[in-house]
C-alpha cells in the first residue's frame, strides 16, 4: 500500500485551527450557559485578590532616633538587608525614639516603623501599632568624672551636679524623669539639669563642662563607645539593681563582667551592674507582609551578630516586652521559625505563597473531589439543548401519530426542517455528539416517516376521487 506524503506543517495548522475553533467555541458556550457563575467567580477571585495584597508597596519608612545613636547603626544595618532585597528603606532621622513614634502614630506621615523602649509606651494609646519584637537592651548609663562612688540612688548623689538629663520628650529624659520621682527631685528640674544631646553631652562631659551623663542607648553607640574608653570617665554601678528592676518591670538587669571592656588592661576592674529597657520594632498594624517579613529577617540578622554585649547571638529578636501585641506574622515567626519557601525564593514570591497556600489548597480540595460536577456544567449546555430537542421531537412525533390531514402534516414536516436546521447549526460538547447524532437519526425517521405518511394520503384521495368519477 502507498502512503501518500503529505504536507505535515500545513496538516498540523489545519488541525489546530479546526481544534481551536470548536474549543472556543465550546467556552463560549459555557460562558453563555454560565454566566452568572462565571461573574461570581470573578468576584471571589478579585476579592481573594484584594484581601491578600499581592504587590508590596515600593518604599517602608524608619524612624531612626536621635543622630550617632545606636538605633541608627541598627537602622543602616537594616537598610542593607533592604537594599540586598531590592527593597528601598528610607531612614528618617528623628529627635529621639518617642519623636519615631509620634510620626509612626501619625497617618499623615509616611512613617511606618519605628524603635521604642519597653515601659515608654503601651498598646492603648497606638492602637494601630503592633511589635515585631524586642531587638537589643538599651542600658541606662551614667558616666561621670571625679573620683569612683558607690551610693544607692544615684539621681539623688548626682542632683546638685551639672548633668545632662537628655533633650525634652526623648527616651533618655522620659526615663530619668520616672527614676527621679522616688528621689528628692520628684517634679523638680534644677538649674543644673541640662537637656543636651546623647551626642552633645558626651563631648561637654569630656570636655569638662558637665560632671555626669544620663543616657538611655546600646552599648554601640558612639556616644557610648567614646565615654567608655575614656580613661577619666566611669560607668556609675547600679549596686542595687535587683531593686529597681523589682520596681519598674520594664527594666532588666544587666552585668559588665570585669575585665570584659578591655581583658588585657582589665577594663572594668570589677564587675559593674547596670538596669536596662528592652528595644522593640513597632510597624502599622496593616504593614505589607513582605515589609514584616523583611523587617523580621533583618532584625534576625542582626541578632545573630556578636556585637551584641549584652547578649548571646541569636537571643534576639524576642518577644519580651508584651506591653504591645505581635503582629500576627511575627506571632508566627516566633512559634514557627521562617517558612522553608524563603530559603529558595525571592522574598516577595514566597510571601505571596506563604500568604494564599491555604487558599489554594482549599480550593484544591474543593476542585478534586468535584471535578466531574465541574465537567458536567461543561455539558450541560449541550445536555439541555439535546433534552430540549428530544421534548419538542416528541411533540412532533405525537402531533404526527395523531394527525390524518395533510395540511397539518404538511405544518409538522416544516417544523421538522426547522428542528433539523437548528441541530445541525448548534455547538454540542463533544462528549455529546453521539446524543446529537442519535437525535438527529430520530428526527429523520420521524420526518421520513411524515412524508409517507403525507403520500398515502394523498394516495387516497385521488382513489377516492377516481372512485367518484
């Protein structure tokens, strides 16, 4: 036998217009069928859509506090894990930590994250702000000069020096001011308490013009940095530290080891005991979950960095300070770890997944155990249009059996045409073309059997004329 050789690429486009034809038009149909269906769909899907926010916004915003302070290095640091990401982090310089928050309460700012010391602010009055968690102790230091002393309140010993208390409405200030309402200062701001800058007060007591320091920041800090290693300058020991951290539970007790600052000159030569508040990264409430996610990972390097004196890395982030609720994914980071997804992919796209899988995996759930009812809504269109034309043939064949004039006969045959015309003119699913040649097959006996009938009649009547005749 030959085999005729053909045109294959004309065969294969032939094909798949003939193939593409009949499956457009098959959705058309069930477009048609559908479509009340269809819109609601549409409108879930855009729902799920909207709920889900899945592009981030372009730009997150950090307060950063005061200049040459240690929440700034913390904020260059996390402007770098950005910036690794693709992820543009602008940093606001602010007064203080409490000026951060402010702009953070503030909707007209386009501040959306922020620092705050634990015991400085609480839920009830940012409503709209949620914890990512604590991320450093901020020790509360009191440098000064002269010889070493050893007394329990130092607020009182320190009151009639010249001391720098911090810039008005900052974190140092705020504190000193809560530690000095059990000292004889309580509601009192003598002459000699100046409200310099961690910065600026650092430079006039190693100039000479201040006798004491309060500061409220890491142990990074420049300002911090400067004083310690400054020979005439000492670190007051908080001797009765365990009290004041039984007193104000938002303050931790905190230990520099002798010989820890400097182990060769055994810098400090005794253990010195400092209280310290806890450090938290505040973001709004409805923050994009690629920024959280963002943030909590660079918060997380961070913490795995040995530059944290007062800790062991990986101890921080946590959450320690529950003066403010976690947001739910930080909630989720901390029971659950990072999501495996973010090892592999690029962070937006692993949000996204973290964010819909339950979605999706509900809807699979949905779609598989019912995917035959899916496909029948496919068929129905055809399903119905079939039944429809076996009713009306039905009709047809009754009105036929019943009927010896040919005039209605002649009216049946015509109503057949216009049935057979309409079958053959109308898409049916391909599972259904045997129940559309099965239809048409019946009509055509049914026709067939019409127009004998019409015959014998017409048979009689002129036997029955001739017979007259």
């Amino acid at each position: 036998m030959e085999i005729k050789k053909g045109n294959y690429l004309k065969d294969l486009i032939s094909y798949f217009q003939k193939d593409f034809a009949r499956e457009l038009s098959g959705w058309l149909e069930f477009t048609r069928y559908h479509f009340l269906l269809i819109i609601g769909a549409i409108l879930l899907l855009f729902t799920l859509v909207v709920y889900v926010n899945p592009i981030p916004p372009k730009q997150a915003f950090l307060a950063t506090g005061q200049m040459g302070s240690s929440y700034q290095l913390i904020s260059e640091q996390i402007d770098q894990f950005f910036s690794g990401k693709g992820i543009d982090l602008v940093l606001v310089d602010t007064a203080g930590l409490h000026d951060g928050l402010q702009k953070l309460k503030d909707q007209k700012s386009p501040v959306n994250a922020g620092f705050v010391t634990s015991g400085s602010a609480n839920q009830k009055d940012f409503p709209n702000l949620v914890s990512m968690g604590s991320i450093q102790y901020s020790p509360i230091w009191i440098f000064y000069r002269g010889k070493e002393i050893n007394t329990n309140n130092p607020i009182d010993y320190f009151g009639d020096k010249r001391i720098s208390i911090g810039l008005p409405n900052t974190t140092t200030q705020n504190i000193f001011l809560r530690l000095a309402h059990d000292s004889k200062y309580k509601n009192k701001k003598p002459s000699n308490f100046y409200e310099y800058s961690n910065t600026e007060a650092a430079e006039k007591l190693l100039s000479g013009d201040l006798d004491a320091v309060f500061i409220v920041d890491g142990i990074n800090s420049p300002s911090v940095q400067k004083l310690i290693k400054d020979k005439n300058i000492h670190i007051y020991d908080f001797v009765i530290a365990d009290a004041y951290e039984k007193q104000f539970p938002f303050l931790n007790k905190l230990v520099i080891p002798k010989g820890s600052l400097n182990i060769e000159q055994l810098i400090p030569n005794r253990d010195i005991n400092l209280i310290a508040p806890t450090v938290m990264l505040l973001v709004e409430r409805d923050m994009h979950p690629v920024m959280q996610w963002s943030f909590l990972l660079a918060i997380k390097e961070y913490g795995q960095s040995r530059t944290n004196f007062f800790s062991k890395p990986g101890y921080f982030p946590r959450y320690t300070d529950e003066s403010f609720e976690l947001s739910p994914i930080a909630k989720r980071y901390y029971d659950s770890g990072i999501p495996f997804l973010f090892k592999y992919l690029p962070l937006w796209l692993a949000s996204l997944i973290d964010e819909i899988w339950f979605y999706v995996v509900s809807l699979f759930a949905v779609i598989f155990p019912f995917r035959k009812s899916l496909s029948n809504l496919r068929e129905m269109p055809s399903d119905d249009f079939v039944g429809n034309c076996y009713q009306e043939l039905h009709e047809l064949e009754y009105a036929f059996r019943n009927s010896n004039k040919t005039e209605e006969l002649e009216k049946i045959v015509q109503k057949l045409n216009i049935l057979e015309n309409q079958i053959s003119s109308s898409w049916i699913e391909s599972s259904k073309l045997g129940n559309s040649y099965a239809l048409r097959n019946s009509l055509a006996r049914i026709k067939n059997e019409t127009a004998k009938k019409i015959e014998q009649l017409n048979k009689n009547k002129l036997v029955h004329r001739d017979g007259i005749n």
